[in-house]
C-alpha cells in the first residue's frame, strides 16, 4: 500500500533551506546534549549506570527494529524505508526529562528517574547512528551489511574516545586558564562542545555521543565546579540555553510544515504512535532489563515514560537532504507523531 504523496502536487522546500535548518538544529543540539552531561551526576548515576546504558543502546536498537517492522506489516510500506522510520523515533528527549523530574522535583524510588535522566541523555547518539546507517542503505542499496556494522561500530567507538580526550584536554584548559570575567567560562564551554562535536564528525566519530561524554568529564571535575564553573552558573546558564535551543528548534522546524499536510499523514502517525506505546517501546524494555533485578511495575513504568521532544524531528531533516523521495512525509509523520506523543506523555504526569 501506498502512503506516499506525489511530489508534483506537493510545495517541498528546497534541499538547501533544510540544509540550514539542519545545521540550526544540529548546533541546538549539541547544547542540549553538552548541558545534560554537564548537569550528570556520576556519583547518583552509577548503581544505575549498567541498566541505563543498555536501555540507551540495546533498548533504542530493539525499538527501532520493532518499530519499523510494526510499520513493515501494518502499513505495506519498504523495509528499509520501515526502518529509517523507527529509527528516527527510537530515541527518548532528554531535555523532556531533564525538566519533568528535575525543574518538576519529582521524586521517584529506586532510583528510576536517574535511569530515565541517564537513558534520555545517552540513547540520542545511537538513534543518530541507526539513522544514517539506513540513509546509506536506502541511497546506496549495494552497500553491504558488514560494512553497515563497521561504520555503525566504528561511529560511537571513535565517538566515546573522542569524548573521553575532549574532556581532558578541556579540564587540562579550565585548569591553566584564567579570565578576568567568571561568566566568560560557559562561554569557553559551548566553544569547546562545538569544537568536539566538529573535530569527531570530521574523522567518522559520533559528535553527539562525543559532546555528551565530554559534558559529563567536564560537571563532574571537581576542580572547575568550585572554582570556574559552580553549580549555580551551570544551572542559570545552560539550563536557560537549552531551553532557549528547544524552542529556537521548534520555530525553525514548525516554519516548513504545513497543517493541511499533517492530516493527510495523521493515520499513518497514529498506527506508529499506538505501534510505539503499546509494543516496541514496551518490548524494548522488558527485554533490556532481563539481566537486571526490576520489578514488574518498574518496568512497566520505565515502557510509559519513553518522553518525546525535538531530536527525532530534526534527525527526520537527514531523509531531507540525503534527497530520499519520500522524506518530505517522513517528516511530516515524524512532526505530526512527536507533538501528539509526547503532549500525550506530559499530561500524564
């Protein structure tokens, strides 16, 4: 079945005004990665870490499986197409969290809203790599499955090593540099997450799992969070900024889409949307944590607080400019499924 519009009775931007949009968003991000890592607490995070990262890696990689075989056999369309798609809206938003359990000082037991702040935080940079893996497939079918794994392995193996180094090199300059105006220092910070982010995608690395390492080195080195970086500047700072990123990121995106077009795609958003809920989010879960001790009502918990934001939008912009045919109703979907969501989700709590 065919759910794809005809381009000629479509007005679709150019490839080149997407272009910027996705370097405005890519940037937006960037600074909502950085600032979760920076405001990560190692200490509180680790009798979590093991199950958080799982969730982040083998969890998004289940529910972008799922997803898109739910989307294979419910609406006839393209595997690999199927795919892309559940890759794009595998990944958690981890400003969405960062701001429901903490500027919402919700206290949960047992230590689940660190796995879900640590889960949100990391599991963006794997959803990226599933995405642009299936791009490559899509715009180079020749392209072999081995190679596919040594891109994908590679990506977020140079990503963690470049994130490690950055934040060295970067704790080693905070601890041999001195500005005679102290807010000057977050300044130096979103320099050195840009930089990080630029260097590693210039060598193949995952720059999104490089800024957020590199963030998390950084909030956590003790000597700049007393003397050049306090929790208060952190928190005024890079709290307000990836705020502000969040919404510069919804008015860029919200200026290329168009009601009209979002109901002709609304069906297909709500069967990947109930798809999501009810079975490969759910599935991703359960499965992730088998080898940890957790309860039934934690888990079923963990299935329902899968909150959505901006990032699966803007990843929807790479179909966009790699010139996929179908990519402008991706988008569309992709849009028109996460503002519903993730609404959905908020008003739960």
């Amino acid at each position: 079945m065919d759910f794809f519009f005809n381009g000629n009775t479509l007005f679709t931007p150019s490839v080149d005004s997407y272009t910027y949009i996705q370097y405005i968003s890519i940037f937006a991000l960037i600074i909502i990665m950085f600032s979760g890592g920076l405001d990560t607490n190692t200490k509180k995070m680790k009798p979590i870490a093991s199950r958080g990262a799982v969730l982040a890696t083998v969890g998004v990689l289940i529910t972008a499986i799922a997803t898109g075989l739910l989307i294979h056999y419910l609406l006839g369309i393209d595997i690999v197409l199927s795919l892309l798609m559940g890759s794009i809206i595998s990944s958690t938003d981890a400003a969405a969290v960062f701001s429901i359990f903490r500027s919402g000082k919700i206290k949960l037991k047992k230590n689940l809203a660190e796995t879900l702040e640590l889960e949100s935080g990391a599991n963006d940079p794997m959803a990226y790599v599933l995405t642009i893996s299936f791009i490559e497939l899509l715009t180079h079918p020749t392209t072999s499955i081995e190679g596919i794994i040594f891109l994908f392995l590679k990506s977020l193996i140079l990503g963690a090593v470049f994130g490690v180094i950055s934040g060295k090199l970067s704790i080693k300059l905070f601890e041999n540099v001195n500005l005679d105006v102290k807010g000057l220092y977050p300044v130096l910070l979103v320099a050195l997450a840009v930089l990080t982010f630029s260097i590693s995608e210039i060598v193949g690395a995952n720059g999104f799992l490089a800024v957020y390492i590199a963030g998390i080195m950084i909030g956590n080195a003790k000597m700049i969070k007393d003397a050049k970086l306090s929790n208060e500047t952190n928190t005024t700072f890079f709290e307000g900024l990836a705020w502000l990123m969040q919404v510069i990121m919804f008015l860029v995106l919200g200026l290329f889409i168009f009601p009209n077009q979002l109901l002709e795609t609304a069906g297909i958003s709500i069967v990947i949307a109930i798809a999501l809920m009810f079975i490969s989010r759910p599935i991703a879960v359960f499965t992730s944590l088998i080898p940890f001790k957790v309860s039934l009502k934690e888990k079923v918990f963990l299935s329902w607080t899968g909150i959505k934001g901006a990032v699966p939008i803007v990843f929807a912009t790479y179909p966009l400019v790699a010139g996929i045919p179908e990519a402008y109703t991706i988008f569309n979907v992709v849009f028109f499924y996460y503002n519903n969501l993730s609404n959905f989700t908020r008003w739960n709590y």
